[in-house]
C-alpha cells in the first residue's frame, strides 16, 4: 500500500536534486561557455534529460526488484511499471527545473522547490497514500502531477490499468513536459546565462 507513495516522493525529491544541479553549471560558468559554442542550448538540455531518464531508470530498477522480491501480491507487468516510473521522473524533472530557473540564486531555488515539492508530495500521494487520505483531499491529490502519476503506477502493478486512460494521462504529461522543455530552454537562453 505504502510502496507506490514512498517511491513516488523519492521521485519527486530526486528530480528536484537533479533539476537544482543547472545552479552548479550556471556557476562553474559552462552556460555561459556553451553558449559561445556552435553546439545549441537544446542539445545541451535534450542530453541532461537522457541523464536523467538513466538515474530514474536504475532507481526504477532498483525499485521494481525489489517490489517485486517483497510483494506477496501477485504483480501485473513490471516492466511497464519501471517505464512508467521514469516517464513520470523525467516529467518531475523538467517540471522543477523549469521553477528551479525562475529563482534569483541557488539558496531561493532551494526555498522556492520546497514550496513547491512539499505541498505535493503532502497532498498528491507521497508521504500518505490515497487510501488513508480523507476523500476532500485524495480528490485533490489526484489531480496533481505526482497524483496522476501515482494512481496509474498502481494501475499498472494491479493489472487493472485502462489504456484509454493511461494513454490519457500520458499524453498529458508528455505535453506538459514538452512545454517545460521549451519554456526552459527559452529561460536560460534569456535570463540565466549572465
């Protein structure tokens, strides 16, 4: 019951770490390095993404092993789970990275990703699952990011998943990223490479 919460809010706070790191690249000066290069912005940002995809798909790994050595349910398709798990991780990532560079330095993105990732993770299923929520607030947790996410998660486990809505939510979620990948690339070309 506990599983999907839990690996959820490491979700969250990973990408959060990771979306935190353009703050170290802004300050060993390589943005501003790059862009005096022919090499483009995207390319840069489209290769921390693949990054990032592969930390959440050996956490996803590690994850799914072990569900899966603990779990005394039977459990439907794991490895959609695990490919699951690191589509929402990456969504997470540029979610927070693009909050991340809307801040004025590393110690307010820091303030500002707590405000943001705390009230998340609190109500979208990552320290209680929905199950133990009062109704009120599950109905609103469903309705964030890391809400979505969870809920499908535990489609997926179950075997109970409705493509339809899988694909839904997915779709969503894929538009949502690439908005943020597009809204992020155009932040740091404007305002983050001084």
């Amino acid at each position: 019951l506990f599983f999907p919460s839990i690996f959820f809010m490491t979700l969250v706070f990973v990408a959060r770490t990771l979306a935190d790191e353009i703050w170290k690249e802004r300050m060993f000066g390589t943005l501003r390095r790059l862009a005096g290069t022919a090499a483009p912005l995207g390319g840069f940002l489209a290769g921390r993404l693949v990054c990032v995809a592969l930390v959440f798909f050996a956490l996803s790994l590690v994850a799914i092993l072990v569900l899966n050595r603990v779990a005394d349910a039977p459990l439907a398709n794991l490895p959609a789970a695990g490919l699951w798990l690191v589509f929402s991780g990456t969504v997470f990532f540029l979610l927070l990275l693009l909050t991340t560079l809307h801040a004025s330095s590393l110690r307010a993105a820091n303030v500002l990703g707590n405000l943001v990732v705390f009230p998340l993770v609190i109500v979208g299923g990552g320290f209680f699952p929905f199950e133990v929520m009062p109704d009120w607030m599950a109905r609103i947790g469903r309705l964030t990011p890391n809400g979505w996410a969870v809920v499908q998660f535990k489609a997926i486990l179950s075997g109970s998943v409705d493509a339809t809505a899988l694909a839904m939510t997915a779709a969503g979620m894929l538009l949502v990223s690439a908005l943020a990948f597009l809204l992020a690339l155009r932040r740091i070309r404007r305002n983050f490479l001084v």
